[in-house]
C-alpha cells in the first residue's frame, strides 16, 4: 500500500512537471520525452533527493533535458501563441484580433529577452509560483530572483514600446 502511495504521488508530481513544460509553449512529444527521462533519473537517485524538493527537482531535470535537446537539435522554440488564442465572441470580432496583435507584439518582446529572464517571467506570471518557489526551484537567493524579475519586466517593457513605436 505505502509503494502505491508512493508512485501516486510520483505520476502526480510528473503531471505536474508536464503541464509546466506544456505552458512553456514545449511540444506534446518533447514534453512527454523530457517527462519521462526525468522519472527515470528520479528512480535512479530518489534516495539522494530531500522530500520538500522533490518537486523543483523534477521540474529542474525536465527543462535541463529539454534545453539538451534543443541544443542537440538546434531548435530551441518558445511558442507562446498557442496558449494565447482564444474563441471569437460574435458581437466583438475586433477586440478579438487586437487583443491577438498584442499578443503577438508581446511574444514577439519575450523571445527578444534572455533565456533567464523568459524563464523567470514564465514561473512567476505563467505558473503562478511564488518568488520563494521560484529560488528553490532554481536553487537561487530570493533577492536575487526578485531583483532578476524586476530586471526582466523593465527589459520586456522596454522592448515592447520599442516594437510598438516601429
């Protein structure tokens, strides 16, 4: 019973870190890979990993598997319109492809930025973490983060009333 447990909360965890790497605008078939590699170094080293970061660990060796990947292959890709479209209301069709332009405005600003500070935006604002989340995650200082965020945000403004001036 204590073994069921145990791998209930594994899939439950790993359907965690799949919805994440799915809102990070990764592929279904990457997303399951890197799922999967990570459940697998998850049962080679379990016993080496503490209890309250089991979590962060997880998440951590998925994008690393991820980001290898990409390297391997030389596609690194953050899609961010996919999660971003929405169904035309009938009586406002123009709200719809404005709302649509900025979006695609604000992808277009996110993928300028530096990997770091993409991830960073996409934790806080995306996934919803905390900042305390977000420095264990990336084992970091919480000021760090904090100030990491702060400088994230004021390049993506820049950038954007940059693009939107053009």
């Amino acid at each position: 019973m204590n073994e069921l447990n145990k791998n209930n909360a594994l899939n439950t965890e790993l359907n965690i870190v799949y919805k994440y790497l799915r809102k990070l605008g990764i592929s279904h078939a990457d997303a399951e890979d890197a799922v999967q590699e990570t459940a697998y170094k998850y049962l080679l080293y379990y016993d080496s990993i503490k209890a309250s970061k089991i979590r962060s660990w997880l998440i951590r060796v998925a994008l690393n598997f991820y980001y290898d990947q990409c390297r391997k292959q030389q596609k690194y890709k953050l899609d961010l319109d996919a999660n971003v479209t929405k169904l035309v209301a009938a009586e406002q069709p123009e709200e719809f492809f404005l709302e649509r332009e900025r979006n695609k405005q604000l992808s277009s600003a996110i993928s300028k930025l530096k990997p770091h500070f993409k991830e960073l935006l996409l934790l806080k604002y995306q996934s919803g973490l905390s900042y305390k989340e977000i420095a264990e995650l990336l084992e970091s200082n919480i000021n760090s983060v904090r100030t990491n965020l702060f400088r994230a945000r004021k390049q993506l403004a820049k950038i954007y009333r940059e693009e939107s001036d053009e």
